[in-house]
C-alpha cells in the first residue's frame, strides 16, 4: 500500500468512520502514521475499526506487517511515540528474538494517535505462557499467574501479544479454551479471583460463545487486571440480532465503510470485566485477506 491515491482513500474511509461516532479525525494526527507504516502494508493487509463503550473515540489497527519488522521501532523513528527506558520499549525486540512470529499489527486513535503493537504467533504453533513469562521484559505477573491460566485450559495457547504503550500495559490472547471454563460458575470464579464484578447475564451469555480470552497485565501489579471475552461475528448486520448491543455499537456495526462484499462483512464483539465494571467493544474489519475471509466464515471449523 505504497501509493498516494490508496492511503488517500484510507484516510477518507477512516475519517468517515470517525464521523459516524462523533469524533474529530485530525489528519495531522492520522497521516503520519499511514506514510510510516505504509510501505511495509501489503495491498491485502488486515484493516480494521475498533469502538468501545468505556471511551469516546476510534481505533484503527493495521496488521499483516511482515514478522522481521519492529513496528515499535518504526514509530519511535517516525516521532509517533517518545522513547522510554520502561520495560515496555523493549518487550517486542525481546519476543522477536525468542520466538517463531507470523505478522505484526498496530493500533491507533484518530484523537490520541499511536497506541499499541500487536505480535502473532503461528495458529500451528501456539505459545506457553510459562515460556513467556521468561522474557527478561515481560511483566513478572504473566508468570506469577501461571496457576490460573493452567486451571482454566489457558497455558498453552497464546496466539497474539498486544503492547500498549502509553498505558504501560500488556494484553495476552488465548486462542480457543475448555468448554467448561467458559461456564457461568466458571466465569464467576475467575472474575472473583481479581476481584473484578460480579457478570451480568450478558456477559455470561457471550462467554459462552467466546472463542478466545484475553487478559490485560501491567508491571504495577501481580494481578490480572481486565478479563475479555472475545466473540466472532461472522455478520455483522445480524449483531443486534445475536445480543444486546449498545446503539453507539449498533450504529458503527451497520454503517461502518468496508471494502469487501456486504454479504462477508466481519467482526469481533467482545466484553470485558474492569474495576470499573464492564464495557463492550467491537472490531470491524474495514479489509479482510482472503485467507481470513474463509477462516471467519460460519461454516469454518475456526
């Protein structure tokens, strides 16, 4: 995605989007980070709009960056984040050099600008969190709380690590779990173990459907922070249809741009417990490979 005329029409697609929820979209803010990731985005990459309901704003997340990259290091040389002697600047050269690496992503705000990297691991080779927690950099949590990934069929299926910048924070992606620990006592004890709240219904109803976790860690605390349950919708005209979803999710899921057939349109709903209580968000796939087109379908075996 190298050409002016293609990000052109990125930005006017992203700006659109912002539109939609209400939110300012400062090319000032947003073209930078295109130019610096453009050359490395191929014509196919994955492309995607994430809105939550804790947060007024936009995220966009670019993936498919090749694995021999440092999107970290892009940003840092293109003055889209200021440099850090927290552990958090070095996490991803340390993963790069330790593990087997599919593709890269970023995210960023239409407002606040660059926020996070996003690190996959083959979907045939799935890491341990023991391995993990073994990276000079890594949050000493991961490993602290090895006994709870373990319990709930957890520990040996990390697919993506998201790094969060600004927050100092770190996201770990479980691809796929034990039915029985996506039951409602299950969900509860889990919860309860952090002292997040108590679930409402809703989110009990989408753990069940959830195809893959995610957990959020600092190096502030021993404790899991924020727990997520991640839903693949597979259309997104039938959302409302599926749960309960908050207009401001609704509206974004039904007009949101994309550039691929409406009929394949694609997301990812998901719940997630905080202190704070819970709050819900959804990914929309803006562009999708057709590799990922047939693995998000219903009839797919993902």
């Amino acid at each position: 995605m190298t050409g002016t005329g293609e990000l052109e029409g990125l930005y006017s697609d992203i700006a659109q989007a912002a539109e939609l929820l209400d939110v300012p979209c400062s090319r000032e803010k947003v073209w930078p980070i295109l130019t610096a990731y453009a050359d490395d985005l191929p014509p196919q990459a994955q492309i995607a709009f994430r809105v939550a309901t804790n947060a007024a704003g936009l995220d966009c997340r670019f993936a498919s960056l090749p694995p021999d990259i440092d999107p970290y290091a892009i940003a840092l040389s293109n003055g889209l984040t200021e440099e850090t002697d927290h552990p958090v600047g070095t996490l991803l050269s340390d993963i790069q050099e330790r593990f087997p690496l599919d593709y890269h992503g970023i995210d960023f705000g239409v407002v606040g600008g660059f926020k996070k990297t996003w690190t996959f691991f083959p979907l045939t080779n799935l890491q341990k969190v023991a391995e993990l927690a073994k990276v000079p950099s890594m949050p000493r949590s991961l490993g602290e709380n090895l006994d709870f990934y373990t319990r709930f069929g957890l520990d040996d299926k990390v697919s993506l690590i998201g790094i969060d910048y600004p927050s100092k924070t770190l996201n770990t992606y479980f691809l796929g779990s034990p039915a029985e620990s996506r039951q409602p006592e299950a969900v509860r004890s889990m919860l309860s173990e952090f002292g997040l709240p108590e679930p409402s219904e809703q989110m009990l109803k989408l753990a069940q459907q959830a195809t893959g976790y995610y957990t959020t860690l600092s190096w502030e605390s021993s404790k899991i922070e924020r727990i997520t349950f991640a839903v693949v919708v597979p259309d997104l005209e039938a959302l409302p249809d599926r749960v309960d979803v908050d207009p401001k999710i609704e509206k974004f899921a039904r007009n949101g741009p994309y550039t691929y057939a409406p009929a394949e349109r694609k997301g990812i709903y998901g719940v997630t417990s905080s202190p704070r209580g819970e709050y819900y968000k959804l990914q929309a796939w803006y562009q999708l490979t057709p590799h990922m087109l047939k693995m998000l379908s219903p009839d797919s075996s993902q």
